[in-house]
C-alpha cells in the first residue's frame, strides 16, 4: 500500500510555527492519535486526531481522500 501524501495548509502551517509543531510531530498524530469526525458545516468530511506530544494535548484537524490528508489546523488542547 503507497503511503497518503500529506499537504499542509497556509493557516495549518502557520499554527505549526507559532506552536513550535513539528511536521513529524503531525505524522505521529496521525498514525497514533485517537481519530473522530469532526461536525462541519458544509458537510464535507472532516476529521481529528489528538494525541500528546510530551506532556502536552495536540489535535490535527484534516481531511482525507483515497490519496490525500490535507491538513487544515493543528492546535493545543486545554
């Protein structure tokens, strides 16, 4: 099986900076974190995994196709 390619949003990659988040750190979420949907408004699919990077709660917000997780945002939850 070919691995997904992730694509990381403006807003995603931003919140990555300011939060000093790692794109591995979202890959170990993505592989290791406890996944749900997200509800939305427009009806698109979209999901979550939140997970801890050290001591702290992380969750990625993204969506995803047979080829693709595009992420959208990463945040620390409180």
């Amino acid at each position: 099986m070919t691995p997904k390619q992730i694509v990381f949003s403006d807003h995603a990659t931003e919140q990555m900076r300011d939060r000093e988040i790692r794109r591995s750190d979202i890959r170990w979420l993505l592989a290791r974190g406890d996944r749900q949907m997200e509800p939305t408004l427009h009806g698109q699919q979209r999901w979550s995994c939140r997970g801890y990077l050290g001591n702290r709660e992380a969750k990625v917000v993204f969506l995803e196709d047979a080829t693709t997780i595009i992420i959208v945002t990463i945040m620390w939850v409180y």
